[in-house]
C-alpha cells in the first residue's frame, strides 16, 4: 500500500491551510501518516547530537535525535505539507525537521566525487499553504522546501496556496474554494469517478 506523509505545521484547530491540505488528501490513496510537528520532540542539531546519530548509523540503530524521522521520510511514496506563511515564510518548526530528516546514509548520500544523491523513495511533494496577505514570493516557503527536497531525490513537486485570506472585507470561503477547485483541477477532477491520481501539471 502507498505511504503518504503528511506533515502537518499548523497550531489553530480551525487552520485554513489544514482545511486545504486534507482536501488534497481525499483525493489519495494509501496509507496515511499524520505527523502533527508541533506534538512532536523536534529540536534543532547541535554537534553532540549529529555525533550521536553518526554513532547510532554505525551500529544499524535509528534511536539518536531525528533518525526516526529520517527514516520514515525516506520510505514515504507521497509527502504532503501543510504549512501556513508565519513572518513571510512558514514556522520555523519545519526548518528544524528538515535539519533533523537530512542525514547522509538515509536520505541521501554523497559520492566519492562530493556529489549529493537523494534516496527518498517519493515520487511527489504537495506544499499546501495559506496567507493573510497577497503576492507572497514563495521562494521563502515553497521554493526552498522545493529545492532542498530535489536533492533528497523528490523531483516532482506542486504548490497551493490561499492568499489575502486577512485582507479586510475578504470572503474567506470564496478564496478557499477558488484554492480547493485548483486542487480538483490539478487532479483532473470533472467528478470523482473519473479522478486520476498524476496531477495535470507536475510543477506549479
């Protein structure tokens, strides 16, 4: 059965970008994993704790800080993030997983010609966000997420986004929904009998 992670950053019960991302999730098909960042111990590497885990890789454990999460990202088929935009970019919580998760032996290795090879079994990213303001340059979010993941062999990825979701006067439902039918659209979605799992685009 199909791995999806989905890695879910928002902290509000009523999150927007949550609301988006498990509508994208109802149209795949697998087994899900849902890895709440905020209710997990993720703690930014210090040099005590990359020795331990090189430590720990030596004798086949994945028990040092981070590991297990390296571990279950290498072996996702799907990653999903759900991530709103915090101060222009998205928590700082994520920046600190992907520290924890990029671990040469597991998700990626370097050749003998200093040549990064990534080694997530991951065919697709799905970056799901939401915004107060407008015209949010996604090189902060979406765009670093995007290139770091290439290097861990993720080279297929797609981005959603509900933006002026906090401009006075804004119907938040209707800009919702615009996001959610680019969603049906990007999964060929004219009714769910007829879905098909490969979005039309395999950028956006």
């Amino acid at each position: 059965m199909r791995k999806i992670l989905y890695i879910d950053v928002c902290t509000r019960p009523d999150s927007r970008t949550r609301v988006l991302a498990e509508h994208l999730l109802s149209y795949l098909e697998g087994e899900v994993t849902h890895l709440e960042l905020f209710k997990e111990d993720i703690r930014p590497l210090t040099s005590e704790a990359r020795a331990q885990r090189r430590e720990c890789l030596k004798q086949g454990s994945y028990d040092a800080q981070g590991l297990k999460y390296a571990k279950q990202f290498a072996e996702a088929d799907i990653i999903v993030i759900a991530a709103p935009v915090w101060n222009l970019c998205f928590p700082s919580l994520l920046l600190n997983y992907c520290e924890n998760i990029a671990e040469d032996g597991i998700t990626y290795r370097v050749d003998d010609n200093g040549n990064h090879e990534g080694l997530c079994k991951a065919r697709k990213l799905y970056y799901v966000t939401a915004t107060g303001t407008r015209n949010l340059d996604p090189v902060f979010g979406y765009g670093y997420l995007k290139s770091l993941f290439s290097m861990l062999g993720i080279h297929s990825s797609a981005c959603f986004s509900a933006e002026a979701l906090d401009v006075p006067g804004a119907d938040v439902d209707m800009l919702l929904d615009i996001c959610k039918r680019e969603i049906d659209a990007s999964f060929n979605f004219p009714s769910r009998d007829t879905m098909q799992f490969e979005p039309i685009s395999s950028d956006k």
